[in-house]
C-alpha cells in the first residue's frame, strides 16, 4: 500500500475541498435570499460558472500545460481560499458576484490541472480504482456536507460556513504540497500566451481531435448520454413536487439516498477495478444511469421514484470512474490540459443549451412527456456507446497495463 500513499493524500485533500464546497453552496444560497429576498438573485449564481467558463477555457489550458501542475493547483486553491474568505465582509450584491465570477475563472485551472497529475501520478492499472474512490470522496461530500451546513446556519451562521470552505482550500493546498513534483521540466517551458499561441494549440487539439477518432466517438457518445441528464436534472424538483405531488421533506430524503447509492456505487466500483474491464464501467454503466432516468420520470410515487435515483446514483459513479479512466488513459498527457479546458467550454455551452430547450418543451407540453423523451434519447445514445465500444476488435484502447 506504499505506492497508494500520495494518491490517498490527493484524495483527502480534494475530499476535503469538495466537503467545503458543499458546505458553502448551501450557505451562500441562503446568505444571499437573507440579503436581498430574491429568489432571481439567487439564481443568479448559478450562471456565474457556466460565464467564467466561457471566459477563462478558451486559454486556461494553454496555461496548463505550459506550468508546473502542482504548483499551479496549490496556487489556485489558495487564492480561491482567500477570496472566498472576503464574501461574509461585503453587502453589496454585484460585488459578490464579481468576486464569484474571479473564483470561478480561478477555479477552472484546477479541474484539468488535476487531471494531468492524477494521470503522471497514478499508474496505468491503478487508474479506475484511484477514480472510483475519488468518486466516493465527491458522494460523502454531497452527503454530508448539506447535513454539516444545516447544523452550522442553525447554531452558528452562514458566514461561518463560507469561512470554513475557506479554511478547506488552504487544507487541500497543504496536501497538494505534501505530493510529489512530476512535471518538475514544466518550469524551463515558458513562453507568452498571445493569440498565435492560442491558435497553435487549438490546431494541436483539432488534429488529436482527428486521429483519435474512436476516442472522439466515445468521448462524443458518453457526453451527449451525460449531458443530457443534467439537463433533466434541472427538472428533478419540480417533477417531484408538480407530477408526483410529494413534500419537500420527500425531496430530501430522495437526494441523501441517491446519495447513498451513489456512495455505494463508487465504494463497489473500486472493489471490483481489478476484476470488472474497464469498457463495462463505461458503456454498461452509462447505460445503466440513463435507464435509471427512464424509470425515475416514469415513476408514480415516493418509492418508485426513490428506487430510480438510488440506481441511476449506484451505476452513474461506474460510468464516471470509467470514463475519467479512459480519458486519462488515451489524451496525451502533454495536450491533455489543453483538451480538457476546450471540450469543458463546449460541455457547458451544450449543457445550457439543453436545459433552456427541456424547460422551454416543458411549458409547451407535458413535464413528464418531455422527460421521458429527453431520457430516452439519453439511452439511445448510451446504447450506441455500449455497442461502439464492447467490439472485440477496439479491446486495445481499453487496456490498463500499458497506455494506449
């Protein structure tokens, strides 16, 4: 277990941020309805991050590659602790805002950043596992965090809550300095980032883009399945309340034991990394989480709606873990920060896209009807994914002894 020691001190140090980060989401919803009464103003903060991808993605990942990633990410999470500690300090709305708009842009550096060093830290046939508990880390988070602020907003404050996320970035950057250096040459590759750079880079990208064409296939396949039930995430809450008429205490309840089966799902997919392939974990999983939307807006009641979740969870942490696999398995390493920021820009521009267009077909026809359609595009495209990628004669790219 001596070759695990640093992969479970990134896991701790990222599922320590993500706990925060639960944490201060459900603080600073209500820090802001208690400010200004407004439910607008609180949805307001949820296209704050789609905007600071559209800002920083077209050029964050030509940064990426060019800089050392641990250090780059001990610098992202100690600057987004320090902004993040100001919020509880400013009254003004629009401030906020912009200070949110900076720490999300800051924070688009770390997701592929920590991509390339899982991928140059975590051996080959270690990947999956490694994913899958990462996976379980994000599933206690989404756990237990809400339940921790709950607690904290009733005895304590918000301001405390948004202060503790804080104190979680700074834990998770002395973490990440506990690691290794394993790009150390990173350092001599410097040059500016003008808009030549940026054009060199995104060629570089379109002509992997090209020659990876199974890759892009799957890649294609897996987001167009997964895209789409985050679209129809946006919808959960109102099916709940609206068609199956339950109680906002049936809604929770639904939530912790999805989290559950997520939790439980990624607690198994790590347990049976050695004896499962990894192209199961992808297309059956996938398949799996898109029938398990299916049946929860097909669903009549608390118990069949629940019974739904809890599947989609258990099997959405298989096709999460896989994929991750297989990304950091196939993208060079060296472009694997550029590929990572623009195909996040264009997920999050499909995943807006989606959503408007599900709402704007729910207030034409039935709420139900339309998710049920949604959810079964979803599948097809899942099925496609499972058929592309079970052929014998692709077995090759989904080895985890040697990188593809």
């Amino acid at each position: 277990m001596s070759s695990w020691k640093y992969p479970f001190l990134l896991i701790a140090g990222i599922g320590i941020s993500y706990l925060g980060s639960w944490i201060y989401l459900i603080a600073l919803n209500i820090s802001i309805l208690n400010m200004t009464g407004s439910a607008a103003a609180v949805a307001g903060l949820y296209i704050i991050r789609p905007i600071a991808i559209l800002l920083t993605n077209t050029w964050s990942g030509s940064v990426i590659d060019r800089v050392n990633k641990r250090k780059l990410m001990i610098w992202v999470d100690v600057a987004r602790g320090g902004l993040v500690f100001l919020i509880p300090f400013i009254d003004s709305l629009w401030v906020i805002y912009i200070l949110l708009l900076v720490i999300n842009m800051v924070g688009a550096f770390f997701g592929p950043s920590s991509s390339v060093y899982i991928t140059k830290l975590v051996p080959v046939s270690e990947r999956k596992r490694f994913n899958s508990l990462l996976s379980m880390t994000s599933s206690g988070a989404f756990l237990l965090g809400p339940a921790i602020a709950g607690f904290l907003i009733m005895y304590v404050s918000t301001d405390i809550c948004i202060m503790i996320n804080a104190v979680t970035f700074l834990v998770c950057a002395f973490f990440i300095f506990l690691l290794p250096d394993v790009d150390v040459k990173a350092e001599s590759v410097r040059e500016p980032i003008r808009l030549k750079t940026l054009m060199g880079d995104w060629k570089v990208v379109k002509d992997f883009s090209k020659k990876a064409r199974f890759f892009i296939t799957v890649y294609l396949l897996f987001q167009s399945a997964m895209l789409i039930g985050f679209a129809l995430d946006s919808q959960e809450v109102t099916f709940i309340k609206k068609v199956l008429e339950l109680t906002d205490r049936d809604y929770g309840l639904i939530v912790s034991l999805t989290g559950l089966g997520a939790l439980g799902g990624a607690f198994v997919s790590a347990l049976v990394a050695k004896k499962v392939p990894l192209k199961i974990y992808i297309g059956v999983g996938m398949l799996l989480t898109s029938v398990g939307y299916v049946a929860f807006y097909a669903s009549y009641d608390f118990l069949t709606a629940t019974t739904a979740f809890v599947f989609l969870g258990f099997f959405m942490a298989f096709a999460n873990a896989g994929y991750a696999t297989f990304f950091q398995n196939t993208v060079p390493v060296e472009i694997m920060g550029r590929f990572a920021s623009i195909a996040e820009m264009f997920q999050g521009m499909v995943q807006i896209a989606l959503t408007l267009i599900l709402g704007f077909a729910a207030e034409l026809f039935s709420l139900q009807f339309v998710c049920l359609v949604f959810s079964g595009v979803s599948t097809m495209f899942a099925m496609f994914l499972l058929i592309t990628i079970i052929r014998p004669s692709k077995a090759s790219y989904f080895s985890e002894e040697v990188s593809v």
